[in-house]
C-alpha cells in the first residue's frame, strides 16, 4: 500500500516538473523618482525583474510611454536563472502631461516562456510645467543696472531637471551672441542713425536680476568671459559666446533671469573684467594686458620675450613669446631649455561633467629642434612645431580633470637641442582664446525684446498764453534718461514748422568729464590746456589755458613764450546743427594772469561751408579774477548764419600775439547748451530760460522735439505739442462817481471795462470787478461783482453802491477810488498794465443816527406786575456832524393797533459826531405783552433805514423756561449774484416772554461772521439784508434769545445758500459711466486697478475727485479732460487687501458740484486671489503668479 502511495505522488509532481522546463520572466515592485515630476526630469524607473523558471539569456527590458512606438530606453539582462531576481533602472526624460509608462520585458517576444502574462508592467505618472514668472518684462519694468551702459538684451538660463551624476552647484553657462544683429534690432526702434557703432567686447555684462514688487531688479553683476568667434569684425560680425557661472547650489529647473548689457567704443572707455568669472579659466581671450592670472617661467641659458601684443592676423589681443637666442663670441647661439605659459585654474562644474578644451596656437621658428606642448597638470594632451598660421585645438580633456576642483593649463616651448649660426635666428609664437567647454544647459536670449537706453522730458507745458506773465515763457526742460546721453538738444517749431530755437548739443559744457574734451597745445614747456578742479564757475571742474615763461633747472633750459604759441580745447559735436538755427553763444571766464597781446580764437568747425572764426582779445575782457559771461554779438551770429552747412565741433584757443605774453584764463559753462544737473550725473540734464511767447506771436500749435544721442547717434526723439493761445486785455477805461454825495445817501458808481483783445472771452467765464473806496490809514470798503464774458472790442458797464461815510476828519470827506478787472489774474492776459483805474468822490458830512435791536434793553428784562422798570437805550451818531437827536418812545399791547408815546414830548439829546448817547427812561405799565417803538431822528439826516427799533416786554407772568421758537426760515434768493442782496428772514417768538435779539450766523469753510437781525414791524419775522465777495456755497444759522430773567437760547438747524458770478450757468456737472479696470472688481495685491468716468460740463470742469472708503476715507484728484475729452481717471497700486467703496464728487468751473454717491461701487483685493490656499503675499515674494492656481 505504501509503495502505492509513492507512485501516485511521483505521478503527479512529473507535470509540475515539466511546467517549469521553460523560462518564466516577470516584472514587479516599479518606483519612479522623483515622486513629483516636471517636464525635462530625467525619470528613474526602477524595477524588479525575475526568472520562475529555466535560465535564460540576452534578456531585453524596455521601457514605453504611451504606447508600443518606440522604446524610449532599454537595457539587457546577460543572464538570468531559476529564482534569481535583478533590480534595473530605466530613464526616461519627461514631457509635460498624464502619461502612461509601460515596463516590457522580452518585448519582441525573444524567449520562449512558459507565461507572457507576467511580462508587463503598468503605471500612471502626471508630468507638470515648470512655473516661472513672465520674462522678459517691458523694458520700463526691468530697472537700468548702470547709467554708463546704453544696450541690452534679455536672456534666461534654466537649470536641467533631475539627472544623475550632474553639477548642480556652480554651473558654466556658455551662449553664442552676435552682437551686429542686436544692434541691427535695436537700429529700427529708434530716430537716429545709429551707424556709428564698434562694439566693445570689453563692455559686456552679465547681470543678474530678480523680481520685487513687480518690478524687476538687478542683484548682481556675474564674473564672465567673451570668446571671439574665427571670423569676429567688431562693425560687421560681432559674434562671440559669452560664458558664466550660475554660481552656489542650483535646484533642479531653476531658472536665472539675466540681461546683457554691452556698448560700444564711441561710447567711451569701459575697463574689462577679465577675471572675475568664478570658474574656468580667465582672461582666456589674453585681452586684459595688465591681467596676473597668466604666469610664465622658463629654463636654460636662452632669454624669452614674453608679452600681450596684437594678433598679428586678426588684430585683436593675443599672448606673444619669442627669442632670438643670445648673442655669444661666435654668433647666435641656442642651447636646450623650455619656456613655459601657465595658468591654474578652478575646473567647472565642480570636475563632475565632461570637458572640451579649445584653444589656438601659431608657432614659428626657423630652428630645427624647437616644439611646442600643450599640457594638463603636467601630462601632454597635444604637441607640435611650426605652425604656419594659426590653428585651433580642440581636446576632450574630461580624463584630466574628472573629479578634481583645480586643475593647472600650460604652453610649453622646448629647445631639444643646441644649435650655433652666424645668422640670427628666431622662434615666436602666438597663444589664444583658451577656453573649456562643458555640457551646457537650457539658454533663451530673447532676441526680439533687445533694447536701448530711454528717457523722457520734463518741465515744457503743453499750453501757454502769449504774452502773459507766468504762462508765456518755456522757463525750463528738463531731460532725464537711464544712460548717459552724449548730447541733448532741444528744437521748438512754429505752427508754419518754422524753426525758430535751437539749443546747442555740446557734450560737456562744464567740463566734468575729461573723455568728451581733445585738449592740445603748442610747446609742452610754455603752454598747457587742463581741466583741472580748483577753480570753475559751476560744477567741479573748468578749463585752464595757459601761456607761460620755462624755467629749468639749468638756464640754458629757460624758454619764453613765443608769438604764436598756443593752448586750446575742443568738443566734437554728433548731432550737427545749421549754421542758419544758431543760437545765441557764449561762455563763461575768469582771467588769472592777462597780457595786452594774447586773445582767444573762438571757433566753430563745419562742413559743407568754411569755419566761422571770432577773435576776443584779453584786454577787453574784464581781469579782476572774478567769474564772468562773454556773450557773441548778435552781430557776429547773424554773420556766421548766413550760408549753408553744418557746425560738428567747437573750439577755443589761447593765443600769444607776441613773445612774452604770458596769459592764464579759465573757461567754464558753454552755451547756449543743454547741460548736467551736477558733476557726478549726466542721466539728468536741464537748460533753461528756453523761449518766451510774446503778445504779437503767432498762435496755433506749436511743436517742440528734445533729442538726446549717445556717442553712437543713438537718439531718443520726444516730440511735445504745444498749444500757444491768444489772451484778452482787459480795461478799466472810466468810473462815474457820484458828485455831491451826503454822508449816509447812498451812492451810484459805474465802472466802464473794455476788452481790447485780441482773444474774447467766452460768456462762460465770468470777469471779476471790484471796486474799492477807501482812505489811508483809515477804513477800507471792497465790493465785487462780475460780468459774464467779453467780446474782443466789446465794452460793458457794472454798477456798484456805497452808503457815504464822511469818514477821518483829516481827509475831509475824501475817498480814493479804485476800480479794478480781473484783480487775481484768473483770465490770462497779455497786458495787465490797464486793468484798474483810480479816482476820488467827495463826500459832505451830515448827521446818520442809528439803533438797533441790541441798543434798546429792558432792566429788568422781565418786569413783574406794577414793577417800575427802565427803557435803556443807546443812539449812535455814525455820521461825521453833531447833532441834536429827537428820540420818542412809543408803546403799544399786542394785540392794539396804535402806538401812544410813553413820553409826553420828545427826548432830546446833543450827541456829538462818531459818538453815542445813551437814553434810561422809567416806566410802569399794567400786566401784558407790550410792543415798544423807539424812534430817533435829526435834521439833515440822509440814511433813514435804520432809525427804528420795536421790541417786546412782557410785564408780569411765570417764570420763563423756555426758549424761543424759530421757524419759517427763508433766503430768498437761494442762489444769488456776487455783489448783490440776498435776504435771510424767519419768524421767531417766546411763548412766555419776548425776544430780547436775534443774530445770523455765516460761515464759508473757515471764515465767520454774525449779523443782528432786524424786526419787520411789530411782527414775529426778523430778517437781515447783505451782500457777498465771494463765489460759493455759504451755511448759516440763526441764534435768538429771550427776556426772561435767566434768559434762554434757540438755535436753528442748518441752511444753505450759494453766491454765483452773475449771469453764469447754475447746472451741476454731469458724472455717468463709471467703469473699473479689470472689470470684475477683483485685483491682485500690488497690481493696478483703474476707475475712470465721464463727466460733462459746458462751462468746464474744476476738478473731479474719487472717494475711496476703507474704515478711512481717502481722497484723490482724477487725472483728465485734456484736450476736450471728458474721460477722467484714477490708477493706483493696490498696496492693501479688503472691500473698498469708492464714489466721485465733480465741480466744474462755476463752483457747481455734483456727487454720483447714489449708486453703490466697490473693488475688492482678497487676500488669496486664486483660492489656491497661499496667501498672495506669499506668491508675489517667491516670483509665483497669484492668478494661477
């Protein structure tokens, strides 16, 4: 039985056995690193793979993405058996987007298998983008590194993804630029030729910026190198790579934002910065003559020559080594020994890469026995002898330098053997553009973004008004660039495009920078041209000219100064200008030491006609060491107009007309020229006093252009419209003043204005008049009306009135008169000489009584029943003659229609001129309310207005508590003319007492006044009767006591009125389309946002102001309405996250204000715009985007 068992069992393990006969692959475990991928990774799959079954062989693993295409890697297993198990890696090099990676094993089906279904693995990746912030930005927003530098173009280098075995510290970045095409870009983009340009290899920069606050910034200027292309030509192919370091840790796709600036040599010296790159090695380009980096040494009795020279072929800088031998008893004679070339080196990309070394060599040598070496730490990589010419090396070197940190590059040249000749003999040798290059990464110059310098102009209106003062004269411009222009010059066309000034475009009128100024001079012992800083007229530093007598140590080396002998200065000039626009000319001197007999040449060189030449002799210039202007005449200037051609350089001597004429001057400030605002900054220049526009100009639109030009006729062009209106002139021709006028009559003035042109003004302007009476050191009356508009030869009249008052005694009733137009200027005038005219009115004294309602009281004011009480009462004599004043007092209930005097007869009182008399009459009346009239008079008396007072006494009673009731309060009209009435009334009364006064209170923003009320008749309403000076909108109140024995006060609310120029429309400004910029309301933190409205008027708007409330309200003036167009807006950074309601307020120019606070606005700056859960502030200071997600 148990062998039965043993049977059954080895039956059934032979098909298993036999299963397994054949090879089983399978694949398993996949990981992929990095976890998060981004497009340009290099993705690592690493995989199990296992054999279940026999040995196999030549096992093929492939890696798929997407699909069976193309295998984008795959690797081969040698060898494996039963069980065994192997871990491989796969690359790949990921593409942005959802990709699907297969791993096959035996994927062209290779190796007979006992299952395929275990051959195949599967798994899903998401590749995402790279996000950097938007570069290049406009050229505005990208801060200028240097003012010295005047071209630049932007450039991004991006770090690799992840790799292994890759530096990703310090990384040499090397890219190709042709610098002509550049500039080739840059030409089309601006006004001038532009043809004037040798690029400089010495001037280019790499500088690196970064972005703050939305603005981009530069952070570091980068070590680099510039390697000349075989064919370099600095005018017609100025190719050459630039190489950097992307210096300290760098992430996997990084990116470094850079602009490389460069310039040319006609814009002057720029020192070379041949060994600041951080690795490879420096100065490769042997362009830096006094660099230290290159070493030499040599060995043997032969002597070498060692040296940087200009390349004897391609004529840019070179290393030169050369000998002759040494001269011995029996000729030349040459022995064996070496010179050596040596440079050590930090190797790039930390030795982890691999390395081409480049380089050129020319060697020559009629000797036998002479060869040269190229060494690596001390291994030859390449040899040679004569050359003939030039040729280049180019030497994978990554063996020499794999893993190491420094390296050191040597050029040898070896003598092998001694050689004698009667004949000289010789070896040079030239050595060249050493470089080494590296595996380079990601470079995108953006070629098409490419600029030059910018600037802009300021200080020049863009209207002014013929001959009117403070508004007819460009007093200043102003230029402001981000480079240092060479010249500026300024051009002002009439509206016939006539030119009609010029400035001149000297490049340095005060003399600051030494490289814009050729200095010369005759004889170095007796003459001198300097700019020198001791003294000068403005800035820093002027010219000296100097004729002076020699004195040497010996006296056979004594020399005097000759006849003829000479010292002088000159500018060249890029943008020429005619002789026929000359502007007026001149300098500024100081003469140290003069002779009778030395003069300057003044001198302006030209082509296309012969130079104008302008002697000045010393004497007749003033010689008392002080600073002082020679002016070229008029005279001369018309002269040296005449003719064609063009002035390109200026030029003063310092002429000896005889020997001995010893002669110091210094010259400073040329003009007429545009110059710097201060020694050290030439991106800000000024000129000023430019032009004035007189009366008889033509008006119409005037053209204004402001070029400024770099050394190389690169120009900025701004062209500036300018509006240049005609003005009125207003005239005050004739006043009419009254004759015979009484002291308190009122009197008739007329003032008669003309407008005698040549411009009208419109009926919507109103013409301010005002006519002041007044005496000295005595009162002053101002009154003010005005017209609406005035026709060009129309003429108008106002009238305005006056209550005579003798006044002081010792002017004897006269009064000056002055009536003037336009008193503050508020329309431009051409001619303001006319605008007024003086007078006299004579006034005749009389008596004027006058009482009120605070001149009458009642003591006490409250009187009890059969309580004997006094009338107290004061009558003034405003008048400037004595008087004998009639008062008499009448009573009345109220509720009687008659008034009885209290007083059998009139009071009577002398009361002296400017003078008061007071009046204290008993009486005693029975319970009730009384009205009392008091009523004064004289003889003689004009002004009858205001000799009545009727005022209430309630006799007997409770005790008042209660104030007084103010209502129906009027003003009539609401809206009234400057200078004329306007009444301001209210019914006013006290339910247990009476009135004891009432005043009204106006006020007009800061200033006040009180007036006291008047009573019409015995009723409730009291009322005041004035006049006002000022447009605008005034508020009032009205204030009013009682007669209780404590007395009680009332005030009233608030009312309004508003005083207009006469005759001038009363409609408020229309405000509709209000709009935001982005529409929907919503803006990231520190962008922009824009309101803008419109808003209508047809007198014109004033001003338009947006109201901005956050917790706080902001105000802000609307910027505008220029040029008839009605669009007004306001645009700010927002610095600060919330909800903000905003509303606009506008008036026009009538003082007419309207307010669209009706609807409801609002912008909003959330703290996360995207609603990715980082706040923006985080976004905006790691360079992300806060609008994407």
């Amino acid at each position: 039985m148990k062998g039965k068992i043993l049977f059954v069992i080895a039956m059934l393990l032979i098909p298993s056995i036999n299963a397994q006969l054949k090879p089983d692959i399978y694949v398993s475990d996949a990981s992929v690193y990095p976890e998060e991928i981004y497009e340009g990774d290099e993705v690592k799959i690493s995989i199990t793979v296992g054999n279940l079954g026999e040995e196999a062989n030549n096992i093929e693993i492939a890696l798929f993405v997407d699909n069976r295409t193309e295998a984008v890697d795959e690797i081969t297993i040698s060898k494996l058996g039963y069980n065994e198990v192997k871990q491989v890696n796969l690359y790949w090099f990921a593409e942005e987007g959802q990709h699907t990676l297969f791993i096959f094993a035996d994927p062209n089906a290779k190796i007979d298998e006992e299952s395929e279904d275990n051959n195949i693995l599967s798994m899903e990746v998401n590749v995402k983008k790279p996000v950097y912030p938007p570069f290049p930005p406009s050229s505005l927003n990208a801060t200028w590194w240097n003012s010295k530098w005047h071209y630049r173009v932007p450039l991004t280098v991006s770090m690799t993804g992840e790799r292994e075995n890759f530096s990703f510290a310090n990384k040499m970045v090397y890219y190709n630029i042709n610098f002509t095409s550049l500039m080739d870009e840059i030409s089309y983009s601006q006004a001038g030729s532009f043809l004037q340009r040798t690029f400089y290899p010495d001037s280019v920069r790499v500088v690196e910026y970064e972005l703050q606050n939305n603005t981009w910034i530069p952070v570091k200027n980068v070590g680099r190198e510039v390697i000349l292309s075989s064919d370099y030509d600095s005018l017609k192919n100025a190719n050459v790579t630039v190489k950097w370091v992307m210096e300290n840790e760098i992430s996997p796709h990084e990116r470094r934002f850079y602009y490389i600036y460069w310039d040319t040599v006609e814009n002057g010296y720029k020192e070379g910065e041949f060994g600041r790159i951080y690795s490879g090695i420096k100065n490769c380009e042997f362009e830096d003559k006094h660099s230290t980096y290159w070493k030499n040494v040599s060995e043997g009795q032969v002597s070498w020559r060692i040296e940087y020279v200009e390349d004897p072929i391609e004529h840019d800088q070179c290393y030169k080594i050369y000998s002759k031998g040494f001269l011995g008893q029996f000729g030349y004679v040459w022995l064996p020994g070496y010179v050596k070339v040596y440079q050590n080196f930090r190797i790039p990309d930390e030795g982890k890469t691999y390395y081409i070394l480049h380089g050129k060599v020319y060697l020559y040598s009629d000797l036998d026995g002479v060869q040269w070496q190229i060494l690596m730490d001390g291994e030859a990589i390449e040899t040679g002898v004569s050359t003939d010419g030039w040729i280049e090396i180019s030497k994978n070197v990554t063996s020499y330098l794999k893993n190491k940190n420094y390296a050191t590059l040597s050029f040898r040249i070896d003598i092998t053997q001694s050689y004698f000749s009667m004949e000289k003999k010789e070896v040079y040798a030239y050595i060249d553009s050493f470089w080494i290059e590296t595996p380079n990464i990601y470079v995108d110059l953006f070629e098409n973004s490419t600029h030059g310098w910018w600037g802009d102009v300021y200080g020049v209106e863009d209207e002014y008004i013929a001959g009117v003062e403070g508004k007819d004269t460009i007093e200043s411009i102003c230029v402001e660039s981000v480079a240092n222009p060479k010249e500026v010059i300024a051009k002002l066309y009439s509206p016939k495009s006539k030119l009609v000034r010029v400035s001149m475009p000297l490049p340095d009128p005060s003399f600051e920078e030494e490289e814009y100024t050729f200095l010369f001079n005759s004889d170095i012992q007796t003459t001198s041209s300097s700019i020198q800083d001791r003294v000068y007229h403005t800035g820093d530093k002027a010219i000296e000219l100097r004729l002076n007598n020699y004195e040497g140590k010996w006296e056979f080396q004594n020399e005097e100064v000759r006849e003829g002998d000479m010292a002088g200065f000159r500018q060249n000039i890029t943008s020429g200008i005619s002789l026929a626009n000359l502007p007026e000319l001149y300098f500024w001197y100081n003469i140290e030491k003069f002779s009778q007999y030395s003069y300057l040449n003044y001198t302006l060189i030209t082509i296309g006609s012969s130079p104008r030449f302008h002697t000045i002799h010393l004497v007749d210039l003033k010689t008392d060491g002080e600073w002082h202007r020679y002016n070229i005449s008029e005279k001369i200037l018309n002269n040296w107009r005449k003719g064609g051609g063009k002035v390109t350089a200026f030029e003063i001597r310092l002429i000896a007309g005889a020997d001995n004429a010893e002669s110091t001057i210094y010259i400073d400030d040329l003009g007429y020229s545009f110059m710097p605002e201060n020694a050290t900054d030439r991106t800000k220049w000024k000129i000023g006093n430019f032009y004035q526009f007189t009366g008889g100009e033509q008006t119409g639109r005037w053209r204004m252009d402001v070029i400024f030009s770099d050394g190389s006729d690169y120009r900025i062009e701004k062209s500036i419209e300018i509006d240049v209106d005609a003005a009125a002139n207003l005239d005050v021709f004739r006043v009419d003043v009254p004759y015979g006028l009484k002291e308190g009559e009122n009197g008739k003035f007329v003032v008669h204005i003309k407008n005698h042109g040549p411009k009208s003004v419109d009926e919507s302007t109103p013409i301010n008049i005002t006519l002041a009476i007044y005496q000295e050191d005595g009162e002053y009356i101002k009154m003010r009306k005005s017209l609406a508009g005035l026709e060009k030869d129309e003429t108008k009249k106002i009238e305005f009135e006056w209550l005579a008052s003798y006044g002081k005694e010792n002017h004897k009733g006269k009064w000056k008169v002055i009536a003037r137009v336009n008193e503050k200027g508020e329309i431009p005038e051409w001619e303001m000489k006319d605008n007024w005219y003086a007078t006299e009115v004579s006034v005749e004294p009389m008596p004027d009584l006058k009482i009120d309602m605070e001149d009458v009281a009642f003591i006490p004011s409250h009187p009890s029943k059969n309580e004997t009480f006094n009338i107290s009462i004061i009558v003034h004599n405003i008048g400037y003659a004595n008087t004998s004043a009639h008062i008499r007092i009448l009573k009345k209930k109220i509720d009687e229609e008659k008034f009885v005097l209290i007083t059998s007869e009139d009071i009577e009182r002398f009361i002296e001129r400017k003078s008061w008399e007071r009046i204290v009459y008993p009486w005693k009346g029975e319970n009730g309310t009384y009205n009392i009239k008091v009523e004064v008079e004289c003889d003689e008396e004009k002004n009858l207005n205001n000799n009545v007072v009727i005022k209430d006494v309630k006799i007997g009673g409770g005790l008042d508590l209660n104030p007084p009731v103010i209502t129906g309060i009027r003003v009539k009209p609401e809206l009234q003319s400057m200078g004329n009435k306007i009444n301001i009334s209210a019914t006013i009364y006290d339910e247990d007492t009476t009135i004891d006064k009432a005043i009204v209170v106006i006020f007009n923003g800061s200033e006040e006044k009180s007036y006291c009320m008047e009573r019409l008749f015995s009723t409730h309403v009291y009322y005041i009767n004035t006049s006002f000076n000022e447009i605008g909108y005034y508020t009032f109140f009205i204030q009013a006591w009682d007669t209780a024995t404590v007395q009680n006060t009332a005030k009233s609310e608030e009312k309004t009125f508003r005083i207009i120029y006469d005759e001038i429309e009363t409609n408020p400004p229309e405000i509709r389309g209000v709009s935001i910029i982005p529409a929907s309301g919503r803006q990231v933190l520190s962008e922009k946002i824009n309101i803008s409205v419109y808003v209508e008027d047809d007198t014109g708007i004033d001003n338009v102001i947006l109201f901005i409330e956050n917790g706080e309200t902001e105000e802000n003036e609307m910027k505008g309405g220029e040029n008839n167009n009605n669009i007004y807006y306001f645009e700010k950074k927002c610095e600060k996250t919330g909800k903000f309601k905003y509303y606009i307020k506008a008036t026009d120019s009538s003082a007419n204000k309207n307010y669209n606070s009706s609807s409801v606005y609002y912008f909003e700056i959330p703290v996360d715009y995207d609603f990715d859960d980082v706040p923006d502030i985080v976004e905006i200071n790691l360079g992300a985007n806060p609008k994407n997600a």
